[in-house]
C-alpha cells in the first residue's frame, strides 16, 4: 500500500506492519496544516484497512522525528483559529490514539513540542540514542495543544509533566527511559527495534490485544471495570481463547486466528 501524500510516506510490508513517516526534512519535519490533514487521511485508511496489523510512526532523516507545529503557520493565528487549530490537532492525535492496532512511535532525533505530543499519542515508543523530548511551548507563549497536557501527566505523572512543561527543559532518551516516556531505547536500529517490539506483541491473540489496547485506554476507573469485564468476557466466547489456553495446556504454541 503506497498512498500519493506530499509530506507523509506511507509503507506497508508484507508482515502487514505500515509505517507512516513524516516527511518534511528540510523543515525537521514540523507539522503544517497538510501534514495534519494528510495524517488524517492517512490514520483514517490504516484504520478501514483490515491488513494493516500494527503502525510505526516516524519521521525521515536521521535528525528530527518532528519538531513541533509549524511556528511558521503559528505566528498567524488569533483566539479563535487557535482554538480551532488545537481542537483539530487533537482530533487527528486521537485518531491515532483510538487505532485498535497497536501504534509504536520510533523516535528518530528531536521530538519537540507537537512532535512529542504526537509520539504521546502513540501506544508505545522506542527511542534512538539520538532521541530529545521536549515542550518549548511555554517559551514560545503557548502551551502545549495536541493533547500534551493530558497525555504527559497519564504517562510520566503529574510532577515530571509540570516540569517539563514548565521549564521547557529538554531530555535526552535515557532519562525519558527512566521517566517512563519511553519503553525501550534502540542501541543499534530503531526500526529493527521497533518491529521486533511489534512482532513480540502479535505473537499474541489478535482480538485480546485489540481488546487490551481498548481496556487500558478507557477513562474513569468505574467505566474501566465495566470495560475490562465486557471485553473479558467477549473474549471468553473466541476461538483464540480456546486456542491459547489449549495450547498452554498441551504444551505447544498457539496458532491465533484472530477468531
Ligand atoms: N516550525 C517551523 N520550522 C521549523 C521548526 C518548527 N517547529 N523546527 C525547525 N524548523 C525549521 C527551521 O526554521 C529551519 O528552517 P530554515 O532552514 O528554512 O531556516 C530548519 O527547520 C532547520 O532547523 P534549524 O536550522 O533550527 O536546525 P538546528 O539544528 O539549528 O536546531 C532545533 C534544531 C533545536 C530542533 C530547532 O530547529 C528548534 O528549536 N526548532 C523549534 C522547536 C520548537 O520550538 N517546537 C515547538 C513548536 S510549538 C508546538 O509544537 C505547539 C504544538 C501545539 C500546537 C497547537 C495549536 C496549533
């Protein structure tokens, strides 16, 4: 699967692992308008394409994941078409975020402000050595609006979040390894790493780890229970539940059909 975009290339491989780079180098790759609008369409056919099993998000080169929003097209915006601009930001990020395939960022260089706030937005992320988080946003006389104020307290908690915001201060991969922003640093190829943490995870049923994904990001511990124990129980009723706890039993790997 190849699509025609101008700043997004989008692969898919034969194991049905697409990978979305964002493709604006001379630029680090910063999110414009039509990198929005093309992430969209893009996160909208992964979702309706059945052979698209897991998604890597990164961004071309070897310097820059994405460096935030365009500062560019931030300059020109008043109250209400920044309101706009965020809600729809965010509307994109969530896209992504409600994917029931899991989504794995690999974070190649800065990932600074929107960059970081879309990487958050990803299930996963595995970092190179190269990898730098940042929210410049407060510098700039704005805050983060992708969603980042919500999403960095969820991963790195309340105290981290505030500091990073706040300080703009920026992290290198090992201490977003030790803060929990990220889930493995690639000491050698990031992709490489990041398919191997992808192919570990569909080792797995297919419909539990839809369900898995859907389970932990449901808000709200109450509704998390009622969550949890509907999608458990939906499970209960699979051919792969069968097969995964047969083959436990029988001492033999199971073969998920994704039924
Ligand atoms: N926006 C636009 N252009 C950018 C951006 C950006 N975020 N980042 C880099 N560029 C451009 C540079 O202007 C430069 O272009 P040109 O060659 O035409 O002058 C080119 O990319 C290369 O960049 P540098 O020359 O600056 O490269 P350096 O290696 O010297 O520096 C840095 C790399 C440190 C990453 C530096 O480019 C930098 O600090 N970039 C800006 C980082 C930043 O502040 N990002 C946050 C932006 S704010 C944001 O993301 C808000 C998100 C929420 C928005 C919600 C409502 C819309």
């Amino acid at each position: 699967m190849s699509q025609p975009y101008e700043t997004i290339i989008l692969d898919t491989d034969d194991q049905g692992i697409a990978t979305v780079t964002i493709n604006r180098p001379k630029k680090l790759n910063a999110l414009n308008t039509q990198v929005l609008e093309e992430l969209s369409d893009v996160f909208t056919t992964i979702q309706n394409d059945e052979s698209v099993l897991a998604v890597i998000v990164t961004g071309t080169g070897d310097k820059a994941f994405v460096a935030g929003a365009d500062i560019k097209e931030l300059r020109a915006l008043d109250s209400p078409s920044g309101k706009e601009k965020s809600r729809k930001g965010q509307q994109v990020f969530q896209q992504l975020e409600d994917l029931r395939k899991p989504v794995v960022a690999a974070v190649n260089g800065y990932a600074l402000g929107g960059g970081a706030e879309l990487a958050m937005a990803c299930h996963l992320r595995v970092a190179g050595t190269n990898a730098v988080f940042g929210l410049p946003e407060v510098g700039l006389g704005l805050i983060p609006g992708y969603g980042g104020t919500q999403r960095l307290r969820h991963i790195i908690g309340q105290a981290r979040a505030l500091e990073l915001i706040l300080t703009t201060k920026q992290i290198k991969a090992e201490k977003a390894y030790q803060w929990g922003l990220v889930n493995r640093i690639a000491e050698e190829d990031l992709e490489e790493a990041a398919r191997s943490l992808i192919h570990k995870i569909l080792e797995n049923g297919p419909i539990a780890v839809r369900y898995a994904i859907e389970a932990v990001y449901q808000s709200g511990k109450e509704a998390g229970f009622e969550k949890e124990a509907e999608l458990f129980g939906s499970l209960c009723e699979t051919e792969d539940f069968v097969e995964g706890t047969s083959a436990f039993l029988e001492k033999r790997k199971p073969d998920f059909k994704g039924k």
